[in-house]
C-alpha cells in the first residue's frame, strides 16, 4: 500500500510539472498581446482567479498585471483579487500585494477588506512576507488606516530580521503623508531606528529623518558617532542622505575655531647655535584652525568613498570637504571629482558645473589636471562652454608651458567657423588676460592680430576685449590706439566701429600736443549719414570731448569793456558763435579784428592758435547740425543734451565731470559667477539663475557656523557601541583579567600596612602585572624553602630587616623597597610559623 501511494504522489507531482513546463513554453511562444487579450477573456480571468487551484490563481493574477502595466483596463478585477491576498503561495500574495498597491486608492472600500489579512502577515514566520505585508500597508494610500499603519511600523521598529525593520523605515515617510498628526509616534520610532546596528537599516531611517523632521538634531546626537562608523558600510542612497544629513549637523553643532601658533624655528645641529636660536624671535603668530575630534572622525571616515563607484557620492564627499574641511582635504578629492570627466555625457555635464563652482572658491589643486578640461572636437556647446571657464579659472596657477598650451588651443578656436565658439574663445582670452597680467601682452598681440579679420564677430570681440585691456593701463597703450586708428577705414563692423571711436575719444585728451583726435572727427563726419546709429552716437560723443578739451585748453577772457547790445546782436561771439560764418574770409576778418582789439601788437603763432579754435567750434557745430536732421530721436537728444553743457561757461565744469570722468577698470568675470553661492550637489547649481532666488523646490543652502559657545554639549554624543565589553570578549588576555580582578580585590579588601604605612604585599600605583604575581610566587617559594631550614636563619634575617630600618631612614628611595619587601618576606614567615 506505501508502494502504491509513493507512486501516485510522484505520478501527481510529474503531471503538475509537466503542466507547468507546458505552460512556460506557451508563454515564451506566444506575444503579450496574445496572452492577454486575444487568447482569454474578461471573464475566463475572472474564473482563473475564482479557481481553488493556486496554479490557475497564479495565471490569473498574471494576465492581471500584465494588463495594469499595459495600461489597459483592470480594475475590474480588483474584487476578485482581494479573496486572494490570503493565498498561502508567496508568488500569488506578492501580485497581489502589487494589484493593491496600484488601484487601493480608487477602491478604497474594497481595500479595507484585505487589511485584516495583511495585518496577519505581518505575524508571519517568514521575514519575507512580513516586509510585503508592511510594504504594502504603508502603500495603501487610504488615510482612514494611518493608525494601524503607524502600529505596524511600530512592530516593525522592533523586528527581529533587519529587513523587516528596513521596510519600517521606509513606510514612516508614507505614514506622515497619510496622517501628518502621526508625526510625535513617528518620530519616537525614527529615534529607534537612527541607533539601530545594522547599516542597511540607518540609511532608510536617515532619509526618512530628513524627509519628516530635518531640523530635530537632537535625534542625531546619541547615534552620531554610529551613524559615521556605518557610512562606508551604507548603499550609495544611504551614504548620500547620511552626508547631507552629517554636513548640515556639522555646521549646526561644530564652533569653527582657531588657534595662534608661531612658526617653528629650524632645527640647529650645533649647541651654539641652539643657544642662538633661543634668542631670536621665531616671527609672527598666525592663525590655525582648529577641528573638532567628533568632526575629525566624520571626515576621515568619508575618505573611503571617494572610491565609489556612485558619481553622486563623490561629489557629496567633496561638499562636505569643501564647507567643513580645510583646503588639504580638497586636495585629495580633487582627483577622483576629475575622474568624473570620463563619464557619459550627461553626467560629465553635471560634474563640471560642480567642478568649476569648486575650482572658484580653491583652483590651486586642479592645475596639474589641466590636461582634462581641453576641448576636443566632438564636445557639444554646453560642454566646451565650461571647460573654457575652467581653463580661464586654472590659467594663473599654471605653469608656463601650459599657459602657452592654453593661450594656443584658445587662439586656434578663436579662428573657427562656430560663431558661439569664437567669441567665447575671444573672451576666454580677455579673462586670461585679466587673471594673469604677466601674459597680458601676449594675449593683447593675438587679438591685434585678429583686428584685420573678415569676420565681423571675431573683430566686434576682439575690440572689446581690448578695449578691458587698454583701460587696466592706459598710459601704456597709446601705440596700440594709433594703430587701432590705422584699422579704421577698414573696419566695417558697427560694434567694432564704435569700440575705437570710443578709445579715440578717452585719449584725446592725454598729449595736446599729439592729438590725432579732430583729424580722427573731420575725417569721420564725412562720411556721417552712412554710418550705423551706435557709430553716429559715438561720432558725436568724440566731437563733444574734442569741444570740451578745447574750451579746457583756451578758456574764454573777460573783456574790460562789454560791447553793446546792437553789436552782440550783429556779431557773433569768438568763443561761443551762434550762427555758422558763411565763409572762410568772414571769419578771417573776424580773427583780424579780434587781434586789433587786444592788447598792443599780437604775434603770429597767437592768431594761429585762434584760426584752430575757431575750426575747432566750427566742427562742432557742423556736428550739432548733422546731428539735429537724423531720423533717430535717440541721436538728436544725446546731441541737445551736449549742446546744452557746452553751450554756457559755468556749465564747461559739469560737462567734464560727465564726459571726462575715469572709468572705472572693467572686470569680465567668469560666466558661473552667479551660481558662486549655490550648494555643490544640488540640481538648483545646474539649473542656475533661472531656478528662481530661491532655488528648485526643496533646495537649501548649508547654516552658518554655530558661535562658539552655543553648541550642543559634546557628552550628548554617546558612542552605543560599549567598546570595552566588545574588547574583552575579543581582545582580552589572561593577564588583563587577572590584572582586573586585582584592582577590584584592591578595591574591596584592605590591605596591611607596615610602619611606614606603605601596603604590604601591594604596588604603590595600586596595580600588579602578570609578571609580578609570578614574582611573588617564586619569592613565597624561596621564603618557605628558608623556613624550613631552621629558627637561626630566621634571627639573622630579623636582624639583617633591623639593621636595614636603620640605615634606611637616612638612605635613598632604592633602600626604602628592599626594606619594605624584607619585611613582607619576615610578616609572611610568622604567619607560616604560627599556622603550622
């Protein structure tokens, strides 16, 4: 009867694995769409997941997902799922789990039905099944079960397999959502978990912190030492919300403190020098900072993941050097935050943005990786754009080989056919240039060099980065200006145009002497009415500086005698005319006249100097003239603007301090400027600017230093790893333990005294070593080997104890333990005496 009835069980066992077998090779042939919907309908599903064989429940349920993630229509099945989610098969309940999750919202009465089910689970022998069921309870988005969630993650808090208490962590971000007035319940078990000993579990329970209460770091203190001896065991997603969370609690409860120290002074090898050296001043005290241990321990324990393999811990390793470390900490980071640039595109996109917001604060260290960021041919816009800002940043702490590498590979794209491209490779130049003004004459050559150019952006560029450069020193740069005039007629570009009529004008009044500036004019205002308006606008500021340094040059003279009003009517003034002379000999006649009037007789050169004048006004008021018939009214009210300064004496002063007043020294700074401020890490420092003020949603930038003074008090950080228990189960030795037993018998008897009131039998530090107990023993064995040899032995060792009382007393220290020790050695043979 066994015989047959082994038979049949395997018979049945063979029949279902044939069918199974059957059944997976049916699923490979065929297509999802014909497992769905072509080859079952609604209905037959329905009756699979009504049958009571958990095979056909199984099929059931996964034709049901298969349409849920197809989107097609499935909530249909949902009462008929629910009976299942007490099936004993742990590959139906985790479908079912799944269909939950995915529809509970829209059916949350029929959801409440499988609670008392997944509350069962959650008692469940198999760990597996009870992180689902806790799973899956926190997922159901049903606010009307918070209660029992925040229950269920309280059994979970307690587990005994980590996994369980992982999934716990997880669900307190879904309980709060649920039911913010779970908070208090949730943040006692967010305390639980924070100081639990498995690393797999503190990283959910961080992140779940940082999601609820980010501000409560009174939670972190007693686990924080834990929770740093726990991060180089985490996943990267906990090692990521472990650092954010330790870099914000560092500066909340670490003062940054520093400390005076002097230089030390060299090490002299003779003695007289040493002599010496104690007289003179090792210098001035500087100061040091000064890192707190619990800090200390934090950034020494980041040091391995720099080594990771998630780009993302890099960085956040990086942030936390950069804002709590000093700068040899970066230093070491600097390294793996490069390697970076060998990763895809994308991500090479982001590690830049992060690379240069570093390099603006500490660039020293990224000078020898200055070979990574050249451009190369296949590097897209967005690339390129910041590796230029990364050269133009390590260009003064280069060395000069690789300044010449960088000012070559950038005059090379200057020369290009991308317009984007050269002008930042022009402004790259100007920023070099700017950073280093040792190779300021170097860069000024190559953009000289570019003037004569038939493309009109690089000229536009290359003008305006010299005008930045000629205006850092412009006493230095009257050649260059000359022959900025000489590229003039050439020139055809507007910005161009404008950018060196703007120069001529700055040094028009620099050598009177030498001016080239109203030639410059006359030259120019021939050509007036074909030229673009910001040419014009510069055309008639050039003619107003001429006109002002003219009437600073010949200031108008008082008359003694002031002419009567029918002749000021007639005639026009000599300094300030108001009509245009109609020809060369009115105004021959004029200038004679004036000289007749003067005082005695005039030479010649005085009435040459009066002809410039006048030519000099004349041209002025050509230019006002020009000016009041062009079509842009921009232009007619600049010209009335100056007309008006220039006009009357009292206001010639005014119209210098508008006009002729320095200008500031411009500074092109790096394009990423503004995003200077801005966390390293976050998504807000690629986005940039248009992130808004306050950054992207979520963003926070790091708290200042706590003063000094106000920080937590360092005993709240508890170390819950009880290391002295861990070292004597492990480490310790039989002579640590006897030594432990004697402190504590030294503790508890008293021990015998002498008459100088030294312990008998007792080191005066209070503690014995193995060795000296094995001592002691030989000296008990040689002390009853004595005793035995007879009472005269005795005498002479009393007496011998005797004599050395009294040479102690006046002897030294050495004398003073041979006595004590013959003397335990005398009490001990007494004692031997009286009990035998």
């Amino acid at each position: 009867m066994e015989t047959i009835s082994r038979i049949s069980s395997m018979l049945e066992t063979a029949r279902e694995l044939t069918l199974e077998a059957a059944q997976s090779a049916a699923i490979n042939r065929t297509s999802s769409t014909d497992y769905t919907s072509k080859t079952y309908t609604l209905a037959h599903i329905k009756k699979l997941l009504d049958s009571r064989h958990e095979r056909e429940v199984l099929d059931g349920m996964r034709r049901v997902i298969s349409l849920m993630y197809r989107s097609e229509p499935s909530l249909t099945f949902f009462s008929a799922v629910v009976k299942n989610v007490a099936s004993a098969s742990l590959e139906v309940k985790k479908l079912v789990y799944i269909y939950l999750v995915h529809h509970a919202e829209a059916e949350p009465d029929l959801a409440l039905l499988s609670i008392n089910a997944i509350q069962k689970s959650l008692t469940d022998s198999n760990p597996q099944v009870r992180v689902m069921a806790l799973r899956t309870m926190s997922g159901i988005r049903v606010p009307v079960i918070s209660q029992i969630v925040s229950l269920a993650i309280k059994r979970g808090c307690g587990d005994m397999s980590p996994h369980v208490r992982k999934a716990a962590a997880l669900a307190i971000p879904k309980c709060y959502r649920l039911d913010p007035n779970t908070l208090p319940q949730l943040t006692g078990y967010l305390s639980t978990l924070l100081g639990d000993s498995q690393y797999f579990v503190v990283g959910p329970a961080v992140a779940a912190f940082l999601d609820l209460c980010p501000d409560e770091l009174d939670l972190i203190h007693k686990p924080y030492r834990s929770l740093v001896k726990k991060l180089a065991d985490m996943d990267e997603w906990g090692q990521l919300a472990t650092l954010r969370l330790l870099t914000f609690y560092a500066r909340k409860c670490f003062p940054r403190r520093t400390q005076k120290v002097k230089p030390s002074a060299p090490v002299a090898f003779y003695d007289d020098e040493k002599n010496g050296q104690e007289s003179q001043d090792t210098g001035e005290e500087y100061e040091v900072q000064v890192t707190d241990p619990d800090l200390e321990l934090l950034l020494r324990a980041c040091k391995p993941l720099l080594q990771s393999r998630n780009s993302a811990v890099i960085v956040s390793v990086v942030r936390c050097y950069l804002y709590l470390a000093s700068p040899d900490y970066i230093a070491e980071a600097v390294g793996p935050l490069v390697a970076l640039m060998r990763t895809p595109q994308d991500m090479q996109h982001i590690a830049l943005f992060n690379i240069v917001a570093v390099a603006m604060r500490i660039p020293k260290p990224f000078a020898k990786y200055t070979a990574h960021f050249l451009v190369h041919a296949n590097d897209p816009p967005h690339i390129w754009r910041l590796k230029l800002e990364v050269l133009t940043i390590l260009f003064p702490h280069c060395g000069k080989h690789w300044k010449g590498v960088i000012i070559s590979e950038l005059e090379h794209f200057s020369k290009g056919t991308d317009p984007e491209l050269v002008r930042e490779s022009v402004r790259a130049i100007g920023r070099c240039a700017q950073g280093d003004t040792s190779t300021a004459d170097m860069c000024l050559r190559i953009l000289l060099g570019q003037i004569s150019s038939l493309d009109g952006n690089l000229v536009s560029e290359s003008l305006t980065v010299i005008r930045h450069l000629i205006q850092q020193d412009p006493t230095s740069h009257k050649s260059t200006v000359l022959q900025l005039v000489k590229n003039l007629g050439t020139t055809t570009h507007p910005d161009a145009r404008a950018t060196i009529i703007w120069l001529i004008g700055e040094f028009a009044g620099v050598e009177p002497e030498n001016n080239i500036a109203p030639d410059v004019l006359r030259i120019l205002i021939k050509g007036f009415a074909d030229e673009t308006e910001i040419v014009k606008q510069q055309i008639v500021l050039l003619g107003a500086k001429v006109y002002l340094h003219h009437l600073l040059q010949n200031p108008p003279k008082e008359k003694p005698e002031a002419p009567a009003p029918t002749e000021t009517a007639e005639k026009p003034t000599k300094e300030y005319p108001n009509e245009w002379a109609d020809n060369e000999d009115e105004g021959q006649e004029n200038a004679d006249q004036s000289t007749k009037e003067g005082e005695g007789e005039s030479e010649q050169p005085e009435a040459k100097e009066e002809e410039t004048e006048d030519r000099t006004t004349l041209l002025w008021r050509y230019i006002l003239l020009l000016a009041r018939y062009d079509t842009s009214y921009d232009l007619r009210d600049r010209a009335r603007l100056y007309k008006n300064l220039l006009e009357t004496p009292s206001s010639v002063q005014l119209a210098n301090l508008l006009l002729l007043a320095p200008k500031p020294v411009p500074h092109a700074p790096s394009p990423s400027e503004t995003r200077k401020d801005l966390l390293i890490g976050s998504a807000t420092l690629v986005v940039g600017p248009e992130a808004g003020y306050l950054g992207l949603p979520g963003y926070s930038n790091l708290p200042d230093w706590v003063v000094p003074g106000q920080e937590p008090d360092p005993s709240l950080r508890i170390d819950e790893t009880k290391p002295d228990i861990s070292s004597t189960t492990t480490t310790s030795t039989a002579g640590d333990r006897l030594d432990r037993a004697l402190r504590e018998h030294q503790s508890t008897v008293m021990p015998n005294r002498n008459r100088n009131g030294a312990s008998i039998g007792v080191d005066p530090a209070g503690k014995k070593t193995l060795d000296q107990w094995l001592q002691e023993e030989e000296e008990e064995e040689e002390t009853e080997t004595e005793s035995e040899s007879g009472s005269e032995e005795e005498t002479d060792s009393e007496e011998e104890t005797d004599s050395e009382e009294e040479s102690g007393e006046s002897g030294s220290e050495e004398d003073s333990e041979e006595e004590t020790d013959s003397e335990t050695e005398a009490v001990n043979k007494e004692a031997r005496q009286l009990l035998g």
